[in-house]
C-alpha cells in the first residue's frame, strides 16, 4: 500500500494499520517482559495492565476500521521490531534481578513512548479526514498510554534510585 498512495485516507489508514501492529507486537513483548521474570511486584502489575490495554487498544482500531468500512491492512512497524530486537538481546547474557526489571521497565517505556506519538499522530489525521469514531477511539488510547507512561516514568525513577543506591561504593 506504500506505493501509490493518493489520499489522506490512504496515508491514514496505512498509519492506522502500522499503529495495530505496534500494538500486536507491544502485546507480544509484554508477554517475555512478563516471561522474563520481572521480580518488582508494581512493575509486573503495570505491565499485565499494558497487555490486557493492548487488546482494548487493537479492539478500538479495529471498530474504526469499521466504521471507515475497511479492512485492516497488513503493515509493519519497524520501531516496535527494534523495541523486540533489543530486548531479545538483552535477553542473552545474565543479569541480576535489579537489572532485568530496570531494563524491562525502560522497555515498557520504550512502547509506550512510541504509541504515544503514534496516536497523537493518528487523531490529529482522524480530525482532520473528519472520522469522528476514530477520533474517539484513538483518543481513548492516546489517553491510556498518557497515563501509563506517568506510571512507568514514577517507577523508573524509583527503581533506577535503589538500583544506583545498590551500586553505591561505600563512603567513609
């Protein structure tokens, strides 16, 4: 659908398509987020909440396929694969406890940073082609991933403090 594009429909709609992979492949992170052990009882919380919003997020992109009498198309967000990939390479060597929430902490972030541009990007389209629903829809998300991101940005600092406090050499 890149090629060939000639309407702001078009390009809409193709950014909503990359927004619905975002949150496809947000869904499958969280996933070895959780999978990967996170020990931080508050940040495995808020991620399983980010999960299960995913899915109420895809629902609400799909309803505004629907009210545009479209299918979804098949597009694919490269942002959120280098969200994936540095993960997964994290993943490879041992990490303490401490660690491995902190840098899933910061990968949570990292999705959630990226929907949010995403979606402020995708209501500012929606209002403009007039598509109301989607309009909605989009800012629904756009206004749970806002609070999300407050969430995380309080636990990461939290975290990143004990975790410095920890590295702390010993004074004197």
């Amino acid at each position: 659908m890149v090629n060939g594009m000639k309407s702001a429909n078009e390009v809409f709609l193709f950014e909503l398509a990359a927004m619905q992979d975002i949150e496809r492949e947000a869904r499958s992170i969280l996933g070895l987020l959780i999978g990967a052990r996170v020990h931080n009882d508050t940040l495995k919380r808020i991620i399983e909440d980010m999960a299960s919003a995913s899915n109420q997020h895809l629902e609400r992109i799909d309803s505004c396929l629907r009210h545009l009498g479209t299918a979804p198309l098949q597009t694919r967000s490269a942002p959120i694969r280098g969200v994936q990939e540095d993960f997964q390479d994290f993943l490879r060597a041992p990490h303490n406890d401490a660690v491995r929430d902190l840098f899933a902490l910061n990968t949570a972030q990292r999705i959630t940073k990226l929907a949010i541009a995403g979606y402020e990007h995708l209501t500012d389209w929606a209002t403009i082609i007039g598509a109301l629903t989607c309009t909605q829809c989009l800012l629904k998300n756009l206004v749970e991933k806002t609070e999300t991101s407050q969430q995380l940005r309080k636990l990461n600092q939290t975290l990143s403090e004990q975790l410095l406090a920890t590295a702390a050499p010993a004074r004197s």
